[in-house]
C-alpha cells in the first residue's frame, strides 16, 4: 500500500519581510492590530524604506535569493509614488541577485485591473488578498466594506494581471457560522490561488472587536473548534494543489501581552498541520486496528515533526487505529508505504 504525502511540495524560499502596519488603510477593520500583530512599530513609509536599503547594503547575491514581502497595510492603496519608490528598491535588489520575487498585501476592494498591471510591470510578482471571508454576513458584521462577490472579483484580476496569488482567510471572524467557513473552503477550491493562509479570529486589546468582546457582543471559536474544522479545511486546499503557508499569528511578545480571547497556540500550525495528515491517513489506512499489527508505516522525513502533533498529541488517536509511535519509520520519499516488519 503506498500513497502519496498530501501536502504540496515547495522549494521553502526564505522570505524577507518589511512590516508596513496600517500603511494605506482608510479605515481600521474591528478585529485589527497590525502593530501588535507583526511586533512592528507604527513608522512612516520613507523609515521603512531607507531601512530596507541598509539590510541589503553590502549583501552579497544570494543563492538561493530570497523572497521580498511587503506585508501589513494595504499595499495598493498607498500613495502612487510610495509603491513606486518600494518597487523600484525591490527591483535593483532582484536584477543584484539578492531578492527572487517580490509580494505586497492588499484589500480586495483596494485593486484595479490597470493598476495591477502597472504593479507587474514595475516588478511585483505575487499578490496576497486579505479576504478574510467570501460571505457578506461576516464581511458586513467585521465592517469591512466590501461584498463578496468583489472579493472573488479581485482574485480574478490578480491572476488577469499575472500575478501570483495568495488568499488571507480568518475563520472565526464576527458573524461567521461553519458553514461560512466550508464556503470559503469551496471558493478557494475553484479559484485556486496559490496559497492559502488561515489565521483564526483573535481579540486583541485596543481593537472594536474588544470592545464587543468585553460586551458579550462576540464570542471567538474556541481552540477546541478550531482544531475540528480547520483540519478538513487544509486537507481539501492540499488536494487542490494549494499550499497552506500560514496557520494562525506568529508568538510575537506584543501579541501574548495584549492577546484577550480567541483560539491561539504557540504551535497552532503544527498541531493543525498533524491533525490534517491524520485525517488524510485514517482514510488510507485500514480501518481494523487488528489488520496494522505486524505492519510499519514508512513515511517521508518532511513529516516528521507534525506528524503526532504538537507532543505527540496525536499518539493515542493514533494507537486507536492500531499505529504505535514504534510503527513508523522515516525515509526521504515523498509517499507512505505500508510494509510488513521484518524485524
């Protein structure tokens, strides 16, 4: 019995990112704190920028060239000659062999065609929505300001314009039910960007949405939900091809300090990540623990460090099954073979 790892492969490019929170916004969304979020202080574009050159400032090419991000913000939306001088930064580092690609963040309703266009020829190569939800119930209760037929429409011109693109989805948000989020799933599926990055609801102090938290006006999806939907979630983007390359914020210091409620874990994504591949072998595997006794499953070495979750969590789930901890042996394939133990 053999199988494949569901995950997509990807070449793991280091990225190099510079931070730009609330950089273009012309509103603030109630569950937002990119400044806490990010562990970034607030600073004018023309600071991040010089800050930009002098971490690239005597660099040698890069093999492999990383990644540049321009993260946080809305990246479209901020001044024409801003965008320009961050690109044009972005495209001597490229044509020096530094950088690889170049990414910006954005709003779905923050982009146009002609102006995606302009952004390619400029140097961008991947676009990454900040979606959050395809359903307007959730878009309108988190004010948003935006439909989700536009939000679906913004993908359409990112990849018009040919750019890479990358979907920001936040299960959990105010006003979303299970099945907003099976919605957001399934649009993914057809659209099939890139990737996928999935970052659980959280109250953090400071925002509108503490407010109504300390109001009794919302209530976050519990850790416990999280870890029962988000599983199928990633294992339905995984067999479309989609790589799922965030699952939940980064342990920033500012984050845990002023974290109020909602579902976070400092290895959220291992957790997730394990619960998924197990998911995806319960339906491979033989369903009678009886029938894996005498057997050892080798799996690929990518694998490893998730594959009974975050310690070992998953290990009595999957003695159930009748797979021990001692059962399984790591190879550098890429697929799961079942084999009698010769031992």
């Amino acid at each position: 019995m053999r199988f494949l790892h569901p995950e997509p492969s990807s070449s793991a490019v280091p990225v190099f990112p510079v931070f730009i929170p609330f950089a273009g916004c012309a509103t603030r969304c109630v569950f937002c704190a990119q400044d806490i979020q990010t562990g970034v202080p607030l600073r004018p574009p023309e600071s991040i920028l010089r800050s930009l050159e002098e971490s690239f400032a005597g660099m040698e090419a890069q093999n492999p060239a990383r990644d540049l991000a321009f993260y946080g913000g809305t990246f479209t939306a901020l001044p024409r000659e801003t965008q320009n001088s961050f690109l044009a930064v972005a495209a001597r580092l490229k044509r020096e062999g530094k950088i690889r690609r170049v990414r910006c963040s954005t709003r779905p309703d923050a982009v146009s065609p002609r102006r995606l266009a302009a952004l390619r020829r400029l140097g961008l190569d991947d676009l990454e929505l900040g979606i959050q939800s395809f359903c307007d119930l959730p878009l309108r209760a988190s004010r948003r300001g935006y439909s989700g037929t536009e939000a679906r429409a913004a993908c359409l011109k990112a990849r018009e314009a040919g750019l890479g693109l990358g979907v920001q989805l936040m299960p959990g948000m105010p006003g979303m039910e299970e099945k907003h989020l099976e919605d957001d799933v399934e649009q993914c599926l057809e659209l099939r960007p890139d990737t996928v990055r999935l970052y659980p609801c959280l109250v953090l102090a400071g925002t509108a949405l503490a407010r109504e938290w300390e109001e009794g006006a919302f209530l976050p999806w519990s850790l416990e939900r999280i870890c029962r939907l988000l599983p199928r979630a990633i294992l339905a983007l995984w067999g479309r091809g989609i790589r799922v390359i965030r699952l939940g914020l980064a342990p920033e210091k500012n984050l845990k300090e002023n974290l109020l409620a909602g579902a976070w874990h400092p290895s959220l994504g291992q957790s997730l990540r394990g619960r998924a591949l197990q998911l995806y072998l319960s339906s491979r595997l033989p369903g009678e623990p009886e029938k894996l006794k005498g057997k050892i499953l080798c799996a690929p070495r990518r694998a490893q460090g998730e594959f009974f979750g975050h310690r070992r969590e998953l290990r009595p789930s999957y003695a159930a099954m009748g797979l021990e901890q001692k059962q399984v042996r790591w190879w550098n394939n890429d697929f799961f073979e079942l084999l009698e133990d010769s031992l």
